[in-house]
C-alpha cells in the first residue's frame, strides 16, 4: 500500500504543491489536506508547507494555528505521527507549542532567497533518517522571518538532547541563535524546518537534489514501523 | 451633499463644473456634453476623465502605436492580440501563453513600497483576467545615480515592494534589469511583467454579453486609496467641507490578491464566467464601461451595493476609486450561487452588483437614482485622438557627432589599463552583481523555474511531464536610444531576441513598455514616434508580433524628459526544457567561442560611461538577419547538444561577458584576441548580434560546419580553464579578483 503523505494549504500557502510533488518524487502518494477539514483522511504523515498563511498577519503562523486542520495534526502530533513543517510550517509549529522557540525577522531586515549550505546535525528523526549525522546539503533557504530564537535554556536543552536537526554553515543567512536551521521534538517525530528541501529534488529547478531525503526518510520510517 | 443625478444635469445645464481640474481640455468637456446632449453628472465626468486620460486613452500615442497592428508579422502563434488585457501565444502542444509589462512609475517615486507593490498586483491581475495562471514575474528597474542619496530612498523601497507583494503570491521573480543613471533621478522606472499559463480553450475575454448575465464584483472592498484626481471633484463641487485629498497612491494587500488568484482559477475551472476584468487603473468606471462597450448590450449597475471599506465615499469615488485586488465577472444567473461558494471557501467577498440588460446604455444607479447613463463606447473606447507635433530635436546633430573615437576619449591600450577597465565595468553599478536586489525575490516557489536571473533569459517549465517550457528576457538601453531612438529600439528587440535564444529556446512574440518624457514636447514626441516606428519594422523582420504593452509619459523633471527608455520583453518557446542553455563556464577543457562581427562601436558604450561618463555617437548598428541567424544557430546548437555555455554580448562587451561565465562557473579561461582585432575593440565594444559559446571539444567540428553553412561568423578565441581569466599577451586576472570587483558593489552603496 502507497504511504500517504498530507499537505495542508491554508489561505496563503505558497510550497503547498511544490511539496505534493517532493512527496510524489520520493515514491509516496500526496494528499491535499484542506485548513477547514478536520479529517487527515488516513495520511500517514503531514508536511505543512512553506508559504505567509492568513497574510502572516497579526505573526507568522499565529493565525494558522487555530485552523480546523491544526487541532487534529496536534493532536496525532502528540501521538507520534511525523509531521515536518517548512519554513511558515516551522512557524506554526512553533506557534502551536509543538517546538519551542520563536522565528523573527532575519537580522538583515530583508527578505533574502539563496542556495543555502547547511550540515544535519541529527539523523534519526522521522524526517533525517536517510541522512547521515554532519553530512553536508545544498538546499534553498527564503525567508523574511527565518530567525531562530529560544532562551538559553532552551537552547542548551536543545543541543544536550541532539534535538538541533540541521545548522547553517559558510553564512548564517537570518541571524539564528547557533545557526538553527532546524529542530525536532524530543520524541523525533515533529520537525521544523527554516530552508526548503522540496526545492531541491530535481536537477532542473534545484541547486542539488539533496532536499529528497526529508521525504524519503519518513517512508522509511513508516515501512519499518 | 447633493446627489448630481442625471435629471438634476438636465435641469441643471449651466451649473460649473470642475473639469479643468479633472484633467480635461475644454474641448473635451465639449464633446462629451456633444455625446451625452447634455452637461454630465458628477459621477459621469469622472468616468469620462479617468477614462480619457492619458494613462487609459493613449491619446498622444495611439496614432503612432497602430504601425504594431499594420507592421505586424504573420505569425501562426498569435491567439489574442492588442487590445485585451493581455496578447495571448500559442506555444504547443494545447498550451497558450499571456504575458505582458506595464508601467508603475510614478507611484514608485512617491511612495517606493506601495508604488511597486500594487504594480506588479496589477500586471498579475491583467494575467489572471485572460484564464491564465500566473506562473512568473519580472522586474526592469531603472534608477537615479546608484550614489544619489534619493535612489538610497527609492531603491530599497521598490525592491522591498516587489519582494513584498510577489514573495507572498508565490509567484517566481525570475530576471529583469537594474540599470542606474542620473535621467532617471526624479522618475524612476518601474516595470513589471507577468506571464501565465492557460489550455487554449480556457482563455477568457473581458466581454459582456447576454441580457440578464450578472455582473459580479469580488476581491477587497472598495476604499478611498487611489482616488487622485477625482478627489478634485469630490471635495470642490459638492462637499467643500469633508476631507481634501483622498491617497493618490493605492496600497495592495498580496494576501487578498493571492485568495483572489485561487478562487479566480477554481471559477474558471469550472466555467462559471462569460466574461472577466480585473479593476486596475480608473477602477469600476473602467471595469464596467470596458466589458459593456466589448460586448452585446447594455449593462445596469446598482452602486450602492458595492462593499465599501468607508461607507463616507460619494458614488464618484467609488466608480473612481483604485483599490486593490478587485475582479468584475459575468455569469449566468444560474451559475451565480456556485461562483459565490467558491468565492466564500476562499474568503473573498463577491457582491452582484448589476446585470446586462438589452438596452446600448451603461447606466449606474445610487439608491435608486440615475447617476450615470453613457453609451459605454464613448467613455472606454472612443476617447480623444492626438496628432501631437514633433521634430528632431536641435540637439540631435551635434549629440551624434561627438563619437567616443580613440582621438576623442582616452582608450586602455597596456595589458594593465585594459585590466583596470575590465574590472571597473564590472564594478560599476549598472554592470556589477544585482544579487542583494534579487536575492530579496523567491525564485524557486512553484518549483519550475529553470532559468532565472542572472541568467540571459528566465526560463519556466510549464508541464512536468513533457519538459515544455517558456522562457522571457526583457532589454531597455535609454542611451542608446537617446542617441537614436529608431536604432536604440531596435537594439532592445534584438537583444531580448537573443537573450531568449541564447537560453535556447525560440522567440515568438513581444510585449514593450515604452517610457518616455512629455508628450507635450516636440523632441519628445519625435523620440517616441522613431522608437515606436523602429519597433514595429524590427517586429515585422523578426517575426515576432506585439502583443499589447503599455505606454508611460511624462516622465521628466521640469523641462529635462528621461532618456527616451522603450523596454521590450520577448516571449520564446522551448520544447525541452532540460536542453536549455545557461550562461555559465561550467566545464574546464571548452572551447570558446565569439559569434558574430566586432566593429569599433563605443558610442553609448558602458565603457564610455564608466571611464568619461561619455554620452554621444552613434550607437551600434543593427543587423536584423544577422540577430536571427544567430539566434536560430544559438536554438539549434542547445536543442542537438552542440553548446554547454552561451551568453549573449551587450553592455560591457565581451569583457562583462567573460566575467559573468567564468563567476557563474566558477571557472577562468584563457582567451587569445584575433588577429586583425584591436584588444580594447575586442573586449569592450558593444556590436550587436553577437554571442560567446562554450562547445565540449567533441562537438567543434560539427559546430563549425553548421555555422560555416549557414554563413555566421564563428571565432575560436580560447578554452575554459584554470581559475583566471587570461587575455594572453595582455593581463591576467584572478577569479578571486573579479569576484571582489564585481559583488558587494551594491549593498555597499544602499544597504
């Protein structure tokens, strides 16, 4: 049986179909998930993409957090369903208490896109499974509010438990705390994800095609469990 | 307040009325108490000025925008042509293909963010109201001098503006232009382009037919932003005591427009629409008296039913009004109910404001009363003509005959001059990297941009499974033109022409946005009338019609016009989009190669702007033939594998050329200037029609025979490799130095 994978569109969502298509190239079914459904309809796994959902009024993902759709993913979140939330997908996770820590406005103050290095710091997380630990990817990173911050103690937290799941190298493009880029739940089923890996799966439209391992990694994840 | 109702007009033939300030000649005030048999109401002297102006009539350059229509080529691509919101291409394989580029100028110099914001808002809607789905953007920026302390206001908020608006639709930023010069100081251009996407059979008019059809407006709610002039006679005639000046300058909302989007494709999905407008420049007057007057039938409209963000505006300013991300469809009765869900599922507010009736009559009503009754014709498309006068300029002469000769200006001739000049091009503002403005753009959203700047060409994929794809370039060069607007329009064609083909893909039609000074002014309007007139002969040997566009005048400050500043983008077809050709020296062991003629021609160079801040001459010479025969040599060479690099040559020569490849590369090469060649004339003349390639050793021969077949020259003038670029028996300089040279210029000047 075909693993499925869900994508939410909220009102604003701009990846959503650039993740459907990662999903389908890494050999999985991608199913439309809709803001105002509760229903999952069966997915196995959630990406919630990247995108200003609800304009980014009022804070980035602060209004997508209580859409319909978010109670039930928080709620099989918490079960151990693997969700990874990309860039505005981070936001909401955030935003919805399912990672700790906040995103700000890059220290730039602009918005800045460009092929991003970055170094996977954990690869046992339902989305880094096809990684190895310190190996190293190109991928597209675009964001406004990309920053990572967390209290010290949150941070430190973070580094003892191996929860940093990827960290920027060369250029720390948005001024993250330790050069964030991504995080996971302590249960290793949640990931949070500032640079696009749905962008890099294919050698015509991507810097490399380094981004595929996200989604093949939770297939894995789902076979074996 | 008293509602200026069309039986108070009848009653009231005497009664003052502003049109003077509205914008209107007397002449044209008369004609339109000649059309209607009576003074107009309020509201409908409104509708006629916005209507007539110049932005929304092209009354000074319409005598002059027909050659387009009678100098068009034959061409089996066109689908819809002028006139439209959009032309409309045939690219293959059921596909269509609308784009176009607009102006925002004047906008974007008041106020930066918004100006530009609502800029490409627009041009996306106009995209949008044809079928299509928007599936790229483009920018051709043009600022004051990048040390200007002005441009350090303008140019950051435009940027900002676009990044803004077009991060947050999800619509790739894929190329454009960023040129600096002082004519631009006071009047920046802001351009922007859109293309979509759409199956031949989805492709939409902006029409209005069938008695009884309802008229549908959806998107924001109507404001008091954008109003301009209208506000004149808001505040004059009726209402002396409220509010004095409404924003000229509207403020966008891309989340709205990107509901809009969304709800627009899955309405037109399903087929619900007859007939569709977006609300761009003179809002619902426009809206409602183009779909009325392209249509069968009158239309009737109830005014008051339209959303309002302030419930003080007067009906003047609400049919004036320019509020964002608004859309006018029509739809059967009976489809009405499901357009309105689909319009709710995406949370956009849609509101039946009217219907087509039978009658031939545009007629608006406020609560019951009659405001407006106007054959819609007159108002949107029977405005006034201009036969605007002009002249060569007297200037003109002694302008072409100052020529940057050698006896003239100072030329590099020592190997280390010529690697100064070299690396001051690429250092100046206009040559140097533009990547802290685009990397402000997500190009990678949708996951099909191929291409995308700093690239020749951006380069869109439109259907994964066939690799079909499309690719755009958009060229302006205003000294060029300024030293001859016939030629300098030409040049813009021919180098958008060969932007597009040096990506491999082929060129098939053009959309302009042609900027330029007032219109008032002979010398200006001889400018215009070359330009346009230099355009149309070259579309016609170049077989690439126009497919509508847009015209911006009055731009100058005081007395002293822009430099006349045609921007032509050119639409081309690829049937592979994995064969495409990008511009980087990406293989050490290549052989490169220089296509086409060198000349000595420096006029309007960069060259002689960065080193003697020079403008005079003759600017290059244009061989039509010659662009297309490279062009088809550059298509054939990427479609059978011939070429791994290519790059066309323009500002800055070969030079910034050979800089561009090898830093996109990240390789050096070795080149050796040609016998007969003078090394300066070799790196930095601009002569048209020419191109470097790089060719895996393998495939020389081959690539020689085709192009000494068809009769282009081809010079091997060196090979990829190592990490400088060595011009041997004159200097050699590092890639290290190059990147030094040619990135940080930007941020350092306006970040």
């Amino acid at each position: 049986m075909t693993t499925r994978v869900g994508v939410v569109t909220f009102p604003g969502s701009l990846d959503d179909r650039d993740a459907q298509r990662a999903v389908r190239l890494a050999g999985a079914e991608p199913v439309a998930l809709w803001h105002r459904d509760k229903d999952l309809h069966q997915v196995d796994a959630v990406v919630l993409p990247g995108g200003f959902s609800y304009g980014d009024y009022l804070r980035c993902g602060a209004i997508s957090r209580f859409s319909p759709v978010m109670d039930t993913i928080i709620e099989q979140a918490k079960l151990g369903m693997p969700v990874l939330g990309i860039c505005n997908g981070f936001q909401v996770l955030c935003e919805s208490h399912l990672l700790p820590g906040a995103l700000t406005r890059n220290d730039s103050l602009h918005f800045v896109c460009r092929d991003q290095k970055l170094r996977i710091e954990n690869a046992e997380t339902a989305w880094t499974r096809d990684y190895s630990a310190g190996q190293e990817i190109v991928v597209p990173l675009k964001n406004g509010e990309g920053r990572f911050v967390a209290d010290g103690h949150v941070l430190d937290q973070l580094e003892a438990e191996g929860r940093i799941v990827a960290r920027y190298l060369d250029v720390n493009p948005n001024g993250s705390y330790r050069d964030i880029a991504g995080i996971t739940n302590a249960a290793g089923n949640v990931v949070g994800l500032m640079p696009h890996p749905e962008h890099a799966v294919e050698p015509l439209t991507g810097p490399s095609t380094e981004g595929l391992g996200f989604f093949t990694s939770v297939l894995k994840q789902l076979v074996n469990a | 307040m008293t509602l200026d109702t069309v039986k108070n007009a009848e009653q009231t033939p005497e009664a003052e009325q502003p049109w003077s300030e509205l914008g209107l000649k007397a002449d044209e005030y008369a004609k339109i108490r000649e059309i209607l048999g009576r003074r107009p109401t309020g509201a409908e002297l409104a509708m006629y000025s916005v209507m007539w102006s110049e932005h929304c009539s092209y009354k000074s350059s319409k005598v002059h925008l027909k050659q387009f229509g009678e100098k068009k080529p034959d061409s089996d691509a066109m689908l819809v042509g002028i006139g439209e919101n959009a032309g409309v291409v045939d690219v293959g394989q059921g596909y269509a293909v609308t784009f176009k580029v607009e102006s925002h100028n004047h906008p974007s110099y008041i106020e930066p963010y918004q100006g530009a914001a609502t800029g490409i808002g627009g041009i996306v809607r106009d995209i949008l109201a044809m079928g299509a789905r928007p599936v790229a953007v483009m920018d051709p920026l043009r600022f004051g001098a990048a040390d200007h302390p002005d441009t350090r206001r303008v140019l950051p908020g435009i940027v900002a503006g676009i990044g803004g608006y077009g991060n947050c639709l999800g619509l790739p930023n894929i190329g454009g232009e960023v040129v600096f010069d002082s004519c631009y100081q006071g009047n920046p251009l802001v351009n922007a382009l859109c293309v979509g996407v759409m199956k031949h059979e989805d492709i939409h008019l902006a029409q209005a037919s069938g008695t009884g059809n309802k008229v549908i407006l959806y998107g924001a709610r109507t404001g008091g932003d954008g109003i301009g002039g209208v506000s004149v006679l808001a505040s004059e005639t009726f209402d002396a005591t409220g509010p004095a000046k409404r924003p000229a300058v509207q403020v966008g909302d891309p989340f709205q427009e990107k509901l809009l989007i969304e709800s627009t494709l899955e309405i037109f999905a399903e087929k619900l629409v007859l007939g569709i407008q977006d609300l761009g420049g003179a809002g619902l007057s426009c809206a409602t008296s183009e779909l009325a007057s392209a249509g069968s039938g009158g239309m009737r409209i109830e005014l008051d039913t339209v959303p309002l963000r302030d419930n003080t505006l007067s009906p003047e300013e609400i049919l004036m009004s320019e509020s964002q991300e608004r859309m006018c469809a029509i739809v059967e009765p009976g489809k009405v109910a499901r357009f309105l869900e689909i319009c709710e599922k995406w949370d956009v507010i849609a509101t039946v404001i009217g219907e087509v009736t039978e009658g031939e009559r545009l007629e608006i009503f406020w609560h019951g009363e009659l405001v407006v009754d106007v054959p819609p014709r007159s108002v949107a498309h029977d405005g006034p003509t201009y036969n605007r006068p002009y002249a060569r300029p007297s200037w003109q002469d002694a302008l072409q005959a100052d020529a940057p000769t050698a006896e003239r200006l100072l030329r590099p001739s020592t190997g280390e001059e010529l690697k100064a000049a070299l690396l001051a091009v690429a250092g100046s503002p206009n040559q140097a990297s533009k990547s802290w403005i685009t990397d402000q753009y997500d190009r990678y959203v949708i996951g099909n941009t191929v291409l995308a700047t700093p690239e020749d060409s951006g380069m869109i994929r439109i259907d994964e499974e066939t690799n079909l794809g499309v690719s755009v370039a958009t060229d302006g060069n205003g000294r060029f033109t300024k030293l001859d607007p016939y030629t300098g329009a030409q040049l813009a064609l021919a180098e958008a022409y060969r932007n597009v083909a040096a990506g491999g893909a082929k060129p098939l039609a053009v959309s302009d946005c042609l900027n330029f000074g007032s219109p008032e002014d002979p010398d200006v309007m001889w400018q215009f009338a070359e330009a346009t007139r230099g355009l149309a002969d070259a579309c016609l040997v170049l077989g690439t019609p126009v497919t509508g566009g847009n015209v911006s005048l009055y731009n100058q400050t005081g007395d002293t016009a822009i430099h006349p500043t045609p921007v032509v983008a050119v639409l081309g077809v690829i049937d592979d989009v994995t064969r495409r050709t990008p511009i980087g020296f990406a293989e050490e062991g290549q052989l490169v190669y220089l296509l086409g003629d060198t000349a000595d021609e420096l006029g309007g160079s960069a060259w002689s702007q960065v080193a003697h801040n020079h403008l005079g001459g003759l600017p290059p010479k244009v061989d039509l033939e010659r662009e297309r025969l490279l062009g088809d040599i550059l298509i054939a060479a990427s479609r059978d594998g011939m070429i791994d690099a290519a790059h066309d040559l323009s500002d800055g020569g070969l030079a910034q050329a050979l800089v561009e490849s090898c830093l996109k590369g990240g390789n050096g090469a070795r080149l050796i200037v040609p016998t007969g060649l003078d090394p300066f004339v070799f790196l930095f003349s601009e002569s048209a029609g020419r191109a470097i390639v790089s060719i895996p050793r393998s495939e020389e021969l081959r690539f020689n025979d085709m192009c000494g077949a068809r009769g282009l020259p081809a010079t091997r003038i060196g090979v990829v490799d190592g990490d400088s670029l060595e011009i041997q028996g004159q200097f050699t300089v590092s890639l290290a130095e190059l990147t030094d040279a040619h990135t940080g210029v930007i941020e350092a000047l306006l970040a």
